[in-house]
C-alpha cells in the first residue's frame, strides 16, 4: 500500500511553522509512498528549511518551486506529479496527528474522498476563542477542508482538479464538483490535524476578507443560498443603518445596539460551552470581526 500513497501540499512564506508541519507528516506511523511540496515562490526561509527536513527522512521527498503559484495551482502540480492513487493533502500552520495516515486509509478503497475534522492550535485565550468560532465539526460538504481531505486520483482528475481562479475557497468547489460527480465521500470523526489560528486582530480580518473573496470569485456566494442570503441581509441592515436617522434617532441606537446583542449571545453560547469568562470580550469582537471582514471581502475582493 505505501507505494500508493502520496502526500502532498502547497507553501508560500512559512518559515514559521513549515518544519513542525513536514516533521509531523515523515513521523506518521504508518508513513506515505511520496511527499511532494510545491513553493510559491518563498521570499523567507521556507525553502531552505524543507530542503533541511528533507534531508531527515527515507522518503522519497520532492519539492517543486513555482514562481506564483496560489494554492489550487501548486496542489494540482503536485497531483499532477503524484505516483499515488491516493492522494493526502494537508496544509502548512497545521500538524498532523502521527496516526492520520494510518486512520484515514481505513476509510478506502470503499471510499473515493474521506475528509477529516480539525481542532485549534492555540497559545492564549484569544486563539482559543478564535478556534471556538472558525473549527466546526465536518458534517456536510461545505464544511470539509484540504487542511485534512485524501481522495483517489482518479476522482481529481474527473473534476478536473482545484479551481485555480483565486487564492482561497477553491476547496468548497473542488468538494462540491466531488459530490456532483458521484464520488463516495465518507467522514473520519478524529482529529487528527492540529491548525494554527491567527496571531492578531488584523490577520484574523484579513483571513476571512480572503475567504469572503475567494467565495464571491468562485462562485460560491450564488452556490450556497445561506450565504447569499446572509450577504444581502448584511447590506440591507447596513442600508437601513445608515437611513435611519432620517426615520428615528431610536431606531438608529436599537439597530447599533442589535448585533452587538446577536454577538454577546454568541459569548454566552460559548461562556456556557467553555466556563471561560473571558468569552464575553473576546468572542464579540472575533464574531463581528469575522462577519464584517467576509462580507466585505465577498461584496468588493
């Protein structure tokens, strides 16, 4: 079975954690036929330090360097030059579980996709209530993610591989085109990959700007109606926020004051879940954050 498995990834600027990443997929216990890395085109240190790693294991290990390559494009490329017919993929700011090789291929040959769940790598509470709102458990397809996905290559090739328009959200549509075409998708409930949350305020807005830009470029913003809905909500309060002075000072402070309620619910919730207090300043903040950052992102990225 190794000879059959390949791993594989895309990197751009990872100096800071691509070492713990790659460390974490040559110690697996049950280890891959193939690792195969494309780099974007790194300006830091994360070339040098894969071709350090490199130099630690037996496995055959391949890295391709490609000037401007987004995500989808690397992992293509890497896929393209996989000798496996079945295909790992997991991203770098996560660390895999030394056993998720081992469990996922329990999963085959009856299935043609298995999608892992994830949990929060996190260093304070501030990264701990980011994991709280972002690391959902996988139990539809909207929610399953490359960061922990292994498919059979034959159903990359039926899609035709990763949508290589835009840096993020090119994961829900190549899950989707998976469903469309048939392809058993089976759930593994362990959690076995660890992904790093953002360090600041600013990375974490940036973050889901990028994903509310990778939606609206892909097309998923049509695709899924939640979030068109939740889209034209968005711009209709803001309408109606900005008009309402004209109607009533009243019902400007009821509609200012309404999703800073919406949001200390959410605190609550998570208070409830956690029995950590801090969720009432944190969690208010992260949650409009995120909101106003993807929605932006998907109106004007």
């Amino acid at each position: 079975m190794r000879q059959k498995i390949s791993f594989i990834s895309t990197v751009y600027n990872e100096e800071k954690n691509i070492e713990k990443f790659l460390e974490s997929i040559i110690n697996q216990s049950k280890k891959p036929g193939e690792i195969i890395i494309v780099d974007g085109g790194s300006s830091d240190k994360t070339v040098a330090i894969i071709n350090k790693v490199k130099k630690k294991t037996k496995i055959p290990f391949k890295l391709i360097i490609e000037k401007g390559a987004n995500i989808a494009k690397g992992r293509n490329i890497a896929i393209s030059k996989a000798k496996g017919e079945i295909i790992l993929a997991s991203d770098a700011g996560c660390i895999v579980n030394k056993d998720w090789i081992k469990e996922t291929l329990k999963f085959f040959p009856k299935a043609d996709v298995v999608a892992g769940n994830h949990k929060a790598l996190v260093k304070n509470n501030f990264e701990f209530f980011q994991g709280q709102l972002t690391v959902n458990k996988v139990d539809r397809i909207t929610r399953m993610s490359s960061r922990n996905i292994s498919f059979k290559k034959k159903c990359w090739k039926k899609v035709k591989g990763y949508p290589e328009k835009c840096l993020t959200g090119e994961d829900t549509l190549f899950n989707l085109k998976l469903k469309k075409a048939g392809c058993k998708i089976e759930i593994n409930p362990r959690k076995d990959v660890a992904w790093e949350m953002r360090p600041t305020l600013g990375k974490f807005f940036k973050q889901f700007y990028k994903y509310g830009q990778g939606d609206k470029i892909q097309g998923n913003i049509w695709k899924l109606k939640k979030n068109l809905i939740a889209l034209l909500g968005f711009w209709a309060y803001v309408v109606l926020l900005i008009t309402s002075p004209l109607l009533s000072w009243y019902l400007t402070i009821a509609l200012a004051i309404f999703p800073v309620l919406l949001a200390k619910a959410k605190a609550l919730k998570i208070f409830i879940k956690t029995k950590r207090v801090s969720s009432f300043w944190h969690v208010p903040i992260l949650h409009l954050t995120r909101r106003i950052a993807y929605f932006l992102g998907a109106t004007f990225g």
